[in-house]
C-alpha cells in the first residue's frame, strides 16, 4: 500500500532529506565547512601582519602603544560575554524554552551593538589625532569649522612607518567589524523566527549555526586583541 | 539483484551520529558560566603579562593564552568536545592550511638576501643593515 | 528503467513528482512554479543549476576563446597587425580573466558537478540546494562587474594582478578585482555543498569505498576550493584598498612589498590549479572504466591520489614567483615540495594506463577526450618539472615555454576533460545522442589544432621568447606563425562541436538510459533524469566499476 509518508514528515523536513536527524548534522557540517573557510579568510590578514611586524617590531610595538589597551579590553570581555549568552541562547532553544532563547539573543545583540560603539570611539580618536592608515597618517588635516591638526602635531611620537601598523589595524578590525555587523544582521533574523515560533526542541539547527558563526567572530577577536593591543 | 531496491535503511552509509543535532546532550548553565570565567580570567591574564618586559616571549605568551581561549570556546561553547570529529577535522585542517600560509611566507619574508650575496638588494628586511654584497 | 513496485516509499513525501517527469518537465523550484522561465530561475534542482552553469561557462569559454583568437592574431605580423601595444596587454588580460574566473575554474564543478554527483551518490539532491542557487546568482553578480569592467575597457595588468603595476593602472581595476572576489563565494559555496552532499547524502549501501572515482575528484576539489579561495579573496580585498587608499601593504611606494602580494596571490592560485584538474581527472576515470569496461586498477590509490593533490598542492606555490626576488632559501625549498606534488598525478596516469592494458576498449567519443588528456596532461605536467626546477625556472620564467606548459594543462587537460564528460553524460542530461561522426571530425581538428597551436609555443619559450609582448623579437615569428594558424584549427573544432551539440538538441536520436553499457549508478536511472534522479531510491549493492558483479539488466543498452 502506498503510504503517505507526509504526516509523519515534520513541516521543517526539506524534502530531500531522508530524517531530521541528517538534516541537522548536514546543516553543522555546511557550517563547519563554511568557517574554515571564514579561518582562512582572516588569516590572510594575520600572515600580512606576522610578515610587517617581523619586519618593523619597533614600530608595532610603539604604534600599539597608542591604542587604548582598556577599551580593547572591555571590547573583549563583552564579546566573551556574548560568546556565553549565545552559547546559552542555543541552549534555551534545544531545551524549547522559547522566551528564554529570545532574551539571550536580545542579549548578545544589544554586546554586539556595544562592542561596536566602543569601535566608533576608538576610531574617532584615531581620526582625530592622525592615526591613520598608510599614506594619511600624521598628515595634517583640516576640519569641519576650520581647525587645522599640524603634521605631528597630535599623533604621538611615533616613527613615520607607523602608518603600516595602522593600515592593518584598520583592515583587520573592519573586516572583523563588518563580520560583527553581519551577525548582528544573522541573530535579528534568528530572533524573529524564534518569536515566530519557527524553532523547538526537535528543529533548532538554524540557532545552532548562527551561534558557531558568532563565536567564530569571537575567536578572531581572541586573537586580534593581543597582537594589536598588547604588543610589549 | 538490481542495484535498485526500497530502501531498507535511512539515510548515509555512515552509522547515524549520536551527537548531531537534537540528539546532543543538553549542556549544564554553570558549566557554561565557567567557562566563561576561565576566559576572563586569561583575558585579565594576558593584559597582566603584556606590562612585564620578557622580550620575544611576549608574543609567545600572548599566542599561547588566545590560544588556550580559543580553545575553551571551540571545545565546550562550539561543542566540538563532544560533537562529530569530522567536524573538528575541518578546524584542525584549516588551522594546518593556515599554519603551512604563515610558515611559507615568513620563511621568505625572514629570509631575504639570506643565500644569495649577489642579490641586488641594498638593504636586508630583517635587520636594516646594508645587505652583503648589494647593488651600487 | 526499472518500474517501482506498488509498496516501495515514495521518494519525495510532501510534492508527488510523477515518477515519468524528466527533470526538464518539472522542478522544485523558490518561486513555487513547475514549468516556465520563472521555474527555472528560481530552481532548486541541482540538475537545472547544472545546466544553467553549463550554459553559463560555455558564454564565458566562447568570450574568453574570441579573446584568444584575438591574441594571436595580433602575433601573425609584426608590428602592429590589428591592435596596439596597450589595447594587447588588455586583450590578453581579459583572456586570462574571463577564461580563469568565469569559465575553467567553475566548469567542471558547477555544471557537470552539480548534475551527475547527487546522481552518482544515489540523493535526491545536494545537501543545500537554496545555496546552490545562490552560487549561480552570485556568479552572476560577479560575472557582471567583470563585465562592467571589460566594457569601460578592461584592465591590463595581467590575470595575475601583479603589484604595484596593478595599483598605478588607470584601468577599471577595482570592479575587475571586485567581480573576481564575488565570484570566489560562488566557488566556496559549490565547495561547501559538495562536502556535506558527499558525507551525508549517500544512498544506503553506498560506503566511501563504492564511491565513483568523479565524486572522490569533486570531494577533493571542494576542499581546495574551501581553504583556497578566501585567501584570494583576502588579497584581492587588501589590493583594493591599497589601491584606494595607498595603505602601503603591496605597494612598495608606501612601504609595502610587491612580493608579498604574489604570495597571498599564488597562495590561492596554485591550489586553484587543482580545482582545474583534480575534477578533470575524475571524468577520465569515470570515462576509462565504461569504455575499458572494467574496475579502475587501483581504486583506493586513485582515490587517495585525489586527496592528495588536495593536500600537497598547497605548499608548493612559491614556484610562481622563483625570480620576483623572494628569499633563495625559501624557493629551494618550494622547488624541492614541486617535485613531490608531481607524484599523485604520476599514480593517477600509471593506473589509467593499467586499467586499459586488457581492458575491452570501445574507442567512442569520449574515450577519445580522455586518452587524449592522458597524453595532453603527461607532456603538462612533465614541463611542469621542468619549470619547478629552479636553475631551468631562471631562463624558462615568464617566456612562452610557461604559457604552453599551462595551456597543456588547462586547456588539454582540463577542457579535454571536461568536453569529454560533456560527450559522456550529453545523453544523461539531454536524453539525447549526438553525432559520433561530427564528434571525431571535432576531436581530430581540436587534437590537431591544439597541439600545433601549443607546441610551437614551447620552442618559442625555450628559445627565449617572452609571453605577454605586444611585438616579440623577429626570430620567433615564424613560430608564432605556426600558432596562430594552430589556433584556427582549434577554434574550427570547437565550432563543429557546437554544431554537433545543437543538432542534437534540435534533432537528435533519443537516448536511453544507459547508452553506454555502464555500470555506474547515473546509467541506472532514466535519461533524462527524473526530478528526484531516481523512480525507487536505490540501494547499492556494489561499485561503480564492478562490471563482473553487474547484471545484464543493469549494463543492457536497451532499457
């Protein structure tokens, strides 16, 4: 007899999957996969920065100097923080505590947000007193209502091929940056379908990678921290 | 005979993973706390060690510390430690990947006008001396 | 086609496909639709996105192969023939650029890859079949700011992007460099598919060691094509900031170091190589089995050898820049792991060769493509050992010799394989025969034009010719001669092909399932497929080359 299997298929069982189950570890594995790559991606920015730091330790450990060690510091306490709500937001859902799950996403959202205005400041400063990238930095700037910054005049005294320094620091915490801005957008999509109702104790895959993508953040500024901030 | 039977069991050839999906274990909130107070307390670690002048060990020690972190969260906020070791291979091949990237790289950038005296290089990358043997 | 019996689970619970309907009749699709255009831009059937890739890729190879004519034409004359100095350097740009990003790197995969490897895995589908769908849109996107580019112009830095001369360019740099980074994720993403398709969406019955030699292929493809490419997308991203706002990290200028790009460069694109022919490899092997009729010798060691160029190939990519200044030390040591790079593809050949000593050799179409890839690839890569030989490298670097030796590579070895599994599996994906006459008229002006075009190439190289001069020396235009009309041969080839494939889609012989006598697991489902690849999921008994264990039923031709 023709059995009509699909009463028995949950409704968040794609088709070509066979059991809930293998969806599941097929969506982990994509996920898995899909942060190696996210890994190799950074890493081209931290072999850049082992190669111009071999080469200028001087002036990376002066120019590091100059970044605020405890702002870097609290950018990473609240992203470990984050990385614990997240983790325990997958927790809530597994458990299919659905009010529970919304309030630790809203959490590690509203870290997101904060590690980000910390980010505003530090880069404000940096505009302000010349620490820029490259070929703009100490240069002498006019701005808006008509003060004029002197070459040398705010940056502190540091040597000219600080500039590299500051190139990698802007690429590296930008691209880390955006990534933060792209979680943001991920975990407000998770939110809503978690309000939605759209997630339980049998489908909650979707938390589940999210949250390895936002820990993957995490990891990467794990190591930016020291190698920009702490340099001795 | 034919290749071409009803199925009679589900899913891949692999035998059906126990901690995929829903089927993992439900972690404890105050193992989770503490993790989380062991990465600060590395985090609080790591700020201490960077006033205290120990040369090239500081690089070292910092790497050693954001490695032990990363290492708690990958193991018990990422679940490798008890989910699928095809998934923890991925990591461990991307971190070679990455490790082979650094490797290679620096062992040119670290090493120019190493071998070659008649290089026409001025000046040597790594220490900034007038290279032997370089260019007029 | 085997009927399915009256109690068997239907396949595809929730949408009731007939069982009868080819995947050209009906599709899953975002969209909702079954038929029309909009069911095909929205689908979600791996066997649609296949063929629109395939469609996709063919653009970019005929964009790419006007290119190329181009080029050599340039070359019959000296002095000016049709174009000048600067207008050369773009053409040749664009033929690297187009026929790189948007056509070898995601021929095989995308379009073939993606219909025959759910097949061949006995699924219904990739692991993310949305995702797949995505990769087609973002190669578009990709494809049009390359597009952009090449409208306003172009660029004429060289494929290769080469710092600083790449940053002081007035040409439309930055969108080339753009597309090429939207279109890595197209790549990564097919990656990403293919792996979790591969661990988690085998039929029962189907162990790693029952997998087809081309899924093995794909597997290890995707793994490169996952750590290789964001490497390509990190440097091409800091190239344009440094280009837009003079960071100093590639551009010597500001403090960078131009050699520095060439490692983040070469780092993804020795890797890239072998996403061009480790799949490529795994086509011949599917294509020697059936037309040898036998297991391939060494499965496990063809297998493995896969993995293995995965593996390896990623330390060997300081052999591109032996002379651009990096450290002696560090170039003797990529010199000595080139070497042993060469060895996996060494496995591979000596097994081809062993599965066709006795084996009971039919000398259709397809095996043609894949004999000639054997002697195509073996004369690529053996001039590959020679230009990782440092002392050869100095005189042999950045001459003709080096743009022979990849074009045997990727052109006979890769596009080989990749026409030769289009001839292959045509029936499977259009359930139509083309003409086997036509076909060998095709491969015998291609084999011919080829190597003509490519072998002159070599004498010019080795004599000292340089590549990507508008006007080489007097002493090599004989030669250059030679190779332009090579190249019309060629091209005179691939258009009786083209012919050949149109009328056989226009008006060809109907195809049954498995035309070839096969017995590999594509062959046992209809021609076309059924949307969900097969009436009964099948269960697998044995491998795909166990020819002694098939029945009759399964290797007829008549079915």
């Amino acid at each position: 007899m023709a059995t009509d299997s699909s009463s028995r298929r949950p409704t968040f069982l794609a088709d070509h999957f066979d059991t809930a189950e293998q969806q599941a570890d097929a969506a982990k594995l994509g996920m898995w996969v899909f942060l190696g790559q996210e890994i190799l991606f950074f890493a081209g920015l931290f072999v850049a920065y082992g190669v111009f730091r071999s080469w200028h330790p001087d002036v990376f450990s002066a120019a590091s100097h100059a970044l605020s060690k405890p702002m870097g510091t609290a950018n990473t306490v609240v992203l470990l923080f984050s990385s614990l709500t997240a983790a325990l937001a997958v927790r809530a859902a597994q458990r299919g505590a659905r009010h529970q799950t919304t309030a630790l996403l809203l959490v590690t959202i509203a870290c997101a947000l904060a590690f980000l205005v910390v980010k505003y400041f530090e880069y404000q400063h940096k505009f302000h007193t010349g620490l820029l990238p490259g070929q703009w930095f100490g240069v002498p700037r006019t701005f808006p209502g008509g003060a004029v910054m002197q070459r040398g005049e705010a940056a502190p005294a540091l040597p000219a091929g600080a500039g590299a320094f500051f190139s990698l620091y802007f690429v590296m915490t930008g691209v880390h940056a955006l990534h933060i801005i792209v979680g943001i957008g991920v975990l407000t999509w998770i939110l809503i379908r978690n309000l939605r109702g759209q997630f339980s104790a049998e489908f909650f895959t979707p938390v589940d990678n999210v949250a390895l993508y936002w820990h993957l953040v995490d990891l990467v500024w794990i190591y930016l921290f020291p190698l920009l901030y702490l340099i001795d | 005979m034919s290749q071409l039977e009803p199925r009679e069991t589900v899913a891949g050839a692999e035998a059906p993973s126990t901690h995929g999906g829903a089927l993992r274990h439900l972690g404890d909130v105050r193992f989770y706390v503490a993790v989380f107070v062991a990465l600060l307390c590395c985090t609080l670690l790591t700020v201490a060690v960077s006033s205290v002048h120990l040369g090239a060990l500081n690089l070292v020690v910092a790497i050693v510390i954001a490695s032990m972190k990363a290492t708690l969260v990958v193991l018990f906020f990422m679940h490798l430690a008890t989910g699928s070791r095809f998934n923890a291979m991925i990591l461990i091949v991307s971190l070679m990947m990455v490790g082979v990237f650094f490797a290679y790289t620096l062992n040119d950038t670290g090493r120019r006008t190493e071998v070659d005296v008649d290089q026409s290089a001025k000046v040597s990358p790594a220490t900034g001396l007038p290279a032997p043997g370089g260019a007029d | 086609m085997t009927t399915a019996t009256t109690d068997a689970p239907t396949p595809h619970a929730g949408h009731e496909p007939d069982p009868r309907e080819s995947y050209i009749e009906t599709t899953h699709s975002l969209a909702g639709t079954k038929q029309g255009a909009l069911s095909w831009l929205t689908t979600l059937d791996h066997k649609r996105i296949g063929i629109i890739y395939l469609c996709l890729v063919l653009l970019a190879f005929l964009m790419g192969g006007v290119f190329a004519v181009l080029v050599r034409i340039e070359h019959l004359t000296q002095g000016k023939t049709i174009v000048d100095a600067d207008t050369y350097n773009r053409i040749f740009t664009l033929h690297g650029v187009v026929m790189v990003f948007l056509f070898i790197i995601p021929s095989i995969p995308a379009a073939l890859g993606n219909f025959i490897l759910p097949i061949q895995l006995g699924a219904r589908d990739v692991a993310f079949p949305r995702i797949n769908l995505l990769s087609v849109y973002i190669y578009v996107l990709g494809a049009g700011f390359a597009l952009y580019s090449l409208i306003h112009g172009g660029i004429d830095t060289g494929w290769t992007f080469y710092t600083p001369y790449s940053e002081r360019s007035n040409s439309f740099v930055i969108p080339m460099l753009t597309g090429a980074f939207i279109m890595g994720f197209s790549s990564i993403l097919t990656g990403v598919n293919f792996i979790a398709t591969i661990h988690k969406m085998r039929a029962p019955g189907m162990s790693w060691g029952r997998l087809s030699l081309f899924s093995w292929g794909l597997y290890a493809t995707s793994i490169i094509q996952v750590l290789a490419t964001p490497v390509l997308a990190i440097t091409l991203l800091l190239l344009i900031l440094d280009r837009l706002f003079d960071l100093g990290i590639f551009n010597p200028k500001y403090g960078g170091d131009p050699i520095l790009f060439q490692h983040f460069f070469w780092f993804y694109s020795h890797p890239a190589v072998y996403i061009m022919i480790v799949p490529g490899m795994g086509i011949v092997s599917e294509i020697i089995a059936t037309f040898a009729r036998r297991q391939v010798v060494g499965y496990w060691f063809v297998a493995m050898s896969s993995l293995g160029l995965a593996l390896l190939g990623f330390l060997v990519w300081g052999h591109h820049l032996f002379v651009s200044g990096m450290s002696e030390y560090a170039a003797m040591v990529f010199s000595a792991l080139t070497f042993l790079v060469a060895i996996p593809s060494g496995v591979k050949l000596f097994n081809w060769l062993a599965t066709l000593h006795k084996g009971s050799i039919s000398l259709a179409s397809p095996m043609l493509y894949a004999l000639g890839f054997i002697f195509f690839f073996t004369i690529g890569g053996l001039t590959g050992l020679f230009l990782g030989m440092l002392a050869v490298d100095v005189h042999l670097t950045d001459t003709y010799f080096v743009v022979a030796h990849f074009h045997y590579v990727m052109v006979g070895g890769t596009v080989m394989a990749f026409i030769g599994g289009l001839h292959y599996w045509w029936p499977k994906m259009t359930g139509r025969l083309y003409d086997e006459t036509l076909a060998r008229i095709a491969y015998g002006l291609v084999f011919v034009g080829f190597n003509v075009t490519f072998l002159a190439q070599f004498v010019i190289g080795s004599r000292g010719g340089t590549r990507r001069y508008w006007d080489p020396p007097p002493q090599f235009h004989q030669l250059h001669v030679v190779s332009t009309v090579g190249s019309w041969v060629l091209g005179l080839g691939f258009i009786v092909m083209l012919v050949m494939f149109v009328r056989s889609l226009t008006g060809g012989a109907k195809a049954r399932a498995n035309p070839w006598g096969s017995a590999a697991v594509e062959w046992q489902t209809s021609s076309p497929p059924p949307l969900s690849n097969f009436a009964v999921q099948p269960t697998i008994t044995r491998g795909p080359y166990d020819y002694h264990l098939a029945t009759p039923d399964e290797l007829s031709e008549d079915r």
